[in-house]
C-alpha cells in the first residue's frame, strides 16, 4: 500500500539512519521502522492475548479496571481523549505498567497471567527499541558528548526507575449499523510520553494523522512485513515530551482513529498495541543541550512544559493529561 511516510530500517543504524529519522521526526513527527527486533509470532501472540480478554464478559473485564496510576481495564466510552468531545472514545483498553523483575506491578486477568514473562518481554523490547530510536535523535540533535550525548534521552529512560510507561492492547468494535463515515473512535490528540510505538494489523484500518504542514488528515494504513518471519513495519510518533524537550523542533502530531466505512459494514474488528514511552518521573521537560535547539529564537524557544514559571516535570505532565482525559480529581 502506498503511503507518504517513509519506512526507515533500523537495523544496522548509521548517521544517515538517524538523520532520516530527525528528518521525519521533525516533519510530520510519524514514521514507520522495519528491521526491528520484533518476530511476527510475538505479535500476532500478543493480538491473540489481546483478543482473549477483549472477548470476555463486561464484569469480568471491569474487575481489573483503570487505576490513576493508569494501569488496567479501561472500558467502552471511558477515555476521552478529545477534551472537545462530550461522549467518550467508543474503544476497550488494557494498560500494563513497567515489569519488575518481569512481574506486573498490577493485579493481571488469568489470560494475562499465564503469559506474565511474555508480556514483560514484549514490554521491554518495546523499551529498547524507543532508546535505540532517541539514541539516533540525540545524534542528529548533536547533543553535547560532555552531557550525555548520545545517551541523553535514553539515560533518562531507565527502566530501572518509576516512569509513566504504558504497554497497551487496544480493541475497537466494529459498528455494523452506523453509516456515519466520520465515527471517530480515538479522538484527536496527541501522546503524552516521550514517544509511542504502535503495532495495528492489515485489513484493520483507521489511523490518520494531522499533517502539521498542510493540516490535512493522512491516513497511516498497516504495512506488509517484508517477510513471513518479520513484523509489519511499526508505526513511531514523537510524542509531547519530546516536543517540550526540543523546543518543538520534533513534532508531537494530532492523531485519531475513525473507521473506514466500509469496515464499518463488514463488521471488522480493529486491535492495536501501542507502547507509550515515557522518561523517568522526575526528569525536567527542559530544552535540551542541542546547538540546533539552542540556536532557535522567539516561540520555538519557549515551548517547554510550564506551570507558571517552573519547569514541569514528566510525571506531573502525564497526571494533568491523564486527570483531563478520564475525568480524575486533580
Ligand atoms: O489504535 C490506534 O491506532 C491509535 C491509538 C492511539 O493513538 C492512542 O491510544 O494514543
Ligand atoms: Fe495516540
């Protein structure tokens, strides 16, 4: 299928991969990477893990519901990610925070369960593919080598401390009766984290982009994989903590899922993964040392997360943005 973002294998990375990448990231802020670690059978046992719990009863689902830490179940029209929108996102949602030790720190359906270390893999991989990705951004950035250089970003994505990180399934029923072509089912919005990897399968469409150039919706359909033994190219947006920390030189783009109407009337299903990327806690939504950033005068420049004069942290921007989106009290 023909699309207009590039694919960019990632998997023997040069300069020339990493300005590539910059050169997206900085554009339409949405990109698709081959090349990666992922199998095509991990995926497709996730879907099917995904598929199993979706396709239980409403009061079993809703015993593992959503906590504000943002882990667990969240149900049919329980996420508003459009805050101009009245009615909820008409999608289910399972969230799984950071692994330790490869154990869920959340209580886990038995579909779930059973498949703890898999998850924790997965959820992993999904971690250092993000780094291997921000390592190649600080490179084209040219961060300053005394401060971290290359490893700026990924030095503040240690796994080993408290961060926002989200592996998510998600499940959007088909409606067979609506002829309403524009039915959104993920409002628009833009990522919280640091950056998002997102996993959809053919046939299953409905991803569309804001371009923040002509400000027009492009759609983002599922890939083919390049053989049976790799996963489809995977779908990577930067994401608002990223724009913070580089003055919005990378772009966080608007995005939403409707569905094709002629899916709609098929009766397809859609499942998505998406793998929220996210500092740690505590890290500084600042400019980061990049002469490129640095050089940049007047808005650009000032496009760091603020609460009046002080500089947000990542764990505070992710509690406003998720109080906003399922209505917790602040
Ligand atoms: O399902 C999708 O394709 C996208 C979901 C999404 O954008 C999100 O959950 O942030
Ligand atoms: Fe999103």
């Amino acid at each position: 299928m023909d699309t207009v973002l590039p694919v960019i294998d990632i998997s023997n990375p040069t300069a020339e991969t990493g300005q590539k990448l910059y050169e997206a990231a900085s554009t339409l802020g949405f990109v698709y990477i081959e090349g990666s670690e992922f199998a095509s059978d991990e995926v497709n046992e996730m879907f099917r893990l995904s598929k199993e719990f979706f396709s239980q009863p409403y009061d079993e689902k809703q015993t593992y519901a959503i906590s504000e830490a943002n882990r667990g179940y969240s149900c049919m029209n329980r996420e508003v990610l459009d805050p101009t929108e009245k009615q909820g996102d008409p999608k289910e949602a399972f969230n799984f925070g950071q692994f330790q030790d490869d154990k869920a720190v959340q209580p886990l359906p038995p579909t779930f369960s059973r498949f703890e270390k898999d998850l924790a893999d997965f959820s992993k991989k999904c971690h250092a593919t993000c780094n291997k990705l921000l390592d190649l951004l600080a490179v084209a950035l040219k961060i300053d080598p005394a401060q971290d250089g290359a490893e700026w970003f990924s030095s503040r994505h240690d796994l080993k401390q408290a961060s926002g990180s989200i592996l998510r399934l998600l499940y959007y029923p088909a409606v067979r009766n609506s002829d309403d072509e524009n039915e959104i089912r993920a409002g628009a919005h833009t990522d919280y984290g640091s950056m998002t990897l997102l996993f959809q399968r053919a046939g299953e469409e409905g991803l569309e982009v804001l371009s923040p150039i002509t400000n027009e919706w492009i759609a983002i359909p599922a890939l083919q994989a390049k053989d049976s033994k790799s996963c489809p190219p995977i779908v990577v947006n930067i994401a608002d903590q990223l724009s913070f920390w580089s003055a919005s030189v990378l772009k966080s783009a608007v995005h939403r899922v409707k569905f094709p109407l002629h899916q709609c009337r098929s009766g397809v299903d859609r499942y998505s993964m998406a793998y929220f990327c996210h500092p740690a806690d505590d890290t500084l939504l600042e400019p980061v040392p990049s002469p490129i950033i640095q050089s940049l005068e007047g808005e650009g420049a000032n496009a760091v997360a603020k609460n009046g004069d002080e500089v947000l942290t990542a764990g505070e921007h992710l509690k406003r943005r998720l109080a906003a989106a399922y209505s917790w009290k602040q």
